[in-house]
C-alpha cells in the first residue's frame, strides 16, 4: 500500500487502503496514474472507468497523456475520500489487470 492518510485513524486508514496499491493519498483524494504500452490502449481504460463512473454516479478526475491515464477520486459531498472512492479505485485496478 503506498497510500499516506490524512485525517483517518491508522485502523481506519488501513481497512479503506489496504486493497490498493500505488495510490495516492494527498490534498483529500486518492490518485493514480496507470502506464500503457498505447495510446490507444489507455483511451479503451479511460472509456471503460468513464462507463464504470456512470453506473456509479461517481465521477473521478481524468487525464489521458501518452500511454498514460491519471486518475484522482474525492468525494466532493464529503470534502474527501469515502467508501465511494475506494471501491472505484478498485474497479480501476482490476480492469488495469485486464488490459
């Protein structure tokens, strides 16, 4: 887990981590950039986490770069990272490991 959390108990911090790696925790959200061997291939992930975001009404932060796709969730509502932004998060990597 490569997450520093800010404004949680180190229990909680750890039960809404552990799960995840190479994110980010900083300025109250989460953020990680995913690595492609493609444009192409990053634009099909950004589409996919799109479509995932919307079945959610959840909606991250997204920037599409060569090969690459930096993602940052928050939840706005809260004023920082929820349950909402961890199980995304966690769709992210798992469709990561699919491309």
């Amino acid at each position: 887990m490569d997450c520093f959390c800010i404004g949680y108990s180190n229990d909680l911090a750890f039960l809404m981590f552990k799960d995840l790696e190479n994110w980010q925790y900083e300025n109250k959200a989460i953020s990680r950039t995913f690595e492609f061997q493609s444009y192409l291939s990053g634009v099909n992930f950004l589409n996919k986490v799109a479509s995932l975001a919307e079945e959610a009404n959840h909606h991250p932060d997204m920037t599409l770069s060569w090969c690459k796709v930096h993602v940052v969730l928050t939840t706005h509502d809260s004023g920082d990272v929820t349950d909402k932004d961890v199980a995304l998060a966690k769709l992210c990597d798992q469709h990561f490991k699919l491309d």
